[in-house]
C-alpha cells in the first residue's frame, strides 16, 4: 500500500512538474497570484483533513502549523493583490494542483492510522519540495511587481521551513 502511494504521489509531482512549464513560457502576474494562493489553499484543505483523521499527536502539531501558516500568507497575498487591484487568474497550473489535491484527498480518505499518517506526511514532503522549486526556478523568476516578488520570497523560506518539518515527521514515523 505505501509503495503505490508513493508512487502515486511521485505521478502527482512529476504531472504538476511539467504543468508548470506548460502554463505558460512564462506566468503572468496574476496567475502567478492564482498558483500560489492555489497552493496555499490546497494544502489548509489537506491539513484540516489529517487533524480530523490523525490521532498522531506530532502529526497533527505538524497539520496545525499548516493551516496557520498557509492560511497567513494567503491573507497577506490577498491583501496584496487588493491594493495592487490584480484579480488572480485562473490556469492551468492552479487547475492541475487542484485536480492533484482532489485525488490525493480522496486516495487519503481511504486510509487510517499509521498509513494515513505515513501516506499525509510522504505527500506533504512531495508537495513541498515541488511547491518550493516552482516558486524557486519559475513563479520568484517570473514576478514583475516587486511587492508579489517579497511575498513570494518570504513564503518560500517558509515553505522550505515546512518541507524539512514534514520530512522530520516523516522520519518519526518510520
């Protein structure tokens, strides 16, 4: 069982791998804002479903500072495109993940205990590390408006902050 979700959630990285490149040459700004709100709601969505599923005590810590910390930046990237007057676009990009997010969902919702725990913590390292390279080598790069750039900045090194937290629980669990 976890070597198919392993192999399930590499499937997942590796489609959303090149999802990122077909989007577009390049995003524009306001997809840019789409993806990465996108993202941060993804994985609150994600993380709401561990705390109600998880009996893990670190594993729910962990799902805790998720919501708090992707609902945050979201608020912040809200606020910015607000007083920018930007409205998020959609695309192919922020529809990928969000088809991703629902079939990991519902892979997930099958599973409890230690394998629900192992399979969220695996995914959350996957969706991490391949959040944080988009941001590092396509969204950080392609941003025009300076304020959209910092936001994204500062959202990447905490989001690095996440990928190693999920992979210290990841190594809890083995």
């Amino acid at each position: 069982m976890t070597i198919r979700l392993t192999t399930v959630a590499a499937a997942i990285a590796l489609s959303l791998g090149g999802n990122w490149v077909l989007a577009g040459d390049k995003p524009t700004d306001p997809q840019i804002a789409h993806i990465a709100y996108t993202a941060g709601v993804l994985d609150v969505e994600a993380a709401k479903q561990a705390i109600a599923t998880s009996k893990n005590k670190a594993v729910v810590e962990f799902a805790e500072s998720m919501v708090r910390d992707h609902e945050s930046v979201n608020k912040q990237a809200l606020d910015l495109v607000k007083k920018l007057n930007v409205t998020p676009e959609d695309n192919d990009t922020s529809k990928a993940l969000s088809q991703a997010a629902e079939t990991k969902r519902s892979e997930l919702a099958k599973l409890t205990g230690a394998d629900f725990d192992k399979a969220y913590v695996e995914n959350e390292v996957a969706y991490h590390k391949q959040v944080n390279g988009a941001l590092e080598t396509l969204l950080i790069p392609s941003a025009q408006n300076a304020e959209l750039k910092s936001l994204l900045e500062t959202g990447l090194k905490l989001f690095q902050g996440h990928q190693q937290h999920a992979e210290h629980v990841a190594t809890e669990l083995k």
